[in-house]
C-alpha cells in the first residue's frame, strides 16, 4: 500500500502583483505563506506590463478604478501580451456585463465589496482555473450569451 508523504515542493508559490493602494490591507501575509505578493504602482500601462512579466505573476489584482491607468484596457492588454497571467479586479460596486465586456471578457474574477475578506480564497481559485465572478454577472452572461449580442 503506497502512503502520501507531504513534501515540500508540493507547495507551489503563487505570484501575485497588486496595483492599487487598499489591496494590500486585504491580505494577512502572515497566514498565506503560499503567496508571494508584489505591490507596484506604474504611471503607464507599458510600465505595468514590464512589472508584472519581470515579476513572472501568476495573479494581478486591480483596484478598478486607478487614478493613472485604466484597469480594463490592462487586463485586456494582459491577456493579448502575457497570457500566463490571470486578472481580478477590486471592483467598487457589483459588477455588470458591460464592465466585464470592457476587459474583453477577460477578467477571472471581480472581487466585490461585500467580498473583500474573501481575496485570497479568489486568488487561488483563479490560479486553480476557476473564475470568481459574482452569481448575478454569470446570469446576465448567459442571458447575452442566448441573445446572441455579446459582440454588440
């Protein structure tokens, strides 16, 4: 009978790149030794780019709205030029479809304020390959998806 021993390499680290000043307050490092977190702050969508490829980020949690780049036009940016990468955007208020079209469908998951505690649960379900996307963002989805307008 084989037995399971827990090996060290088992535990692979997560890179996660955060753009946004309130996200950090989100995550208690201490409990999530998994995570290796990098917080930039570039003035241009270029420059978040080249951070976040250097940083070799698995996850890049975007506060939505940023005073110096848009959120959306990078997370679709991200998704054309380092595909490795997935996108979860600290939305203020719930999300709709028409936010989510503005990220070309790209973004995994939107972390709503109700969900604050609940970041670092999306960030490895995202990295597991799930989405984290609000229940009623999905049915308004699926409601596009059967009118046939998701490219209008």
């Amino acid at each position: 009978m084989a037995t399971y021993q827990h090996d060290s390499q088992d535990i692979r680290m997560i890179n996660v790149v955060v753009l946004g000043r309130s996200i950090p307050s989100l995550i208690n490092l201490a409990d999530h030794d998994d995570l290796n977190i990098t917080m930039i702050q570039p003035e241009t969508i270029d420059e978040a780019v080249m951070e976040i490829q250097a940083a070799e980020t698995d996850i890049t949690v975007l506060e939505q709205h940023n005073e110096r780049i848009n959120t959306d036009i990078l997370c679709l940016v991200l998704a054309t030029s380092y595909s490795h990468n997935q996108t979860i955007i600290l939305a203020e208020k719930s999300p709709d479809f028409e936010q989510l079209k503005a990220t070309g469908f790209r973004a995994r998951g939107y972390i709503t304020p109700t969900q604050h505690d609940k970041l670092v649960k999306a960030i490895r379900a995202v990295h597991d390959g799930e989405a984290w996307l609000p229940r009623r963002l999905v049915a308004d989805m699926l409601n596009h998806f059967a009118a046939g307008d998701i490219g209008r």
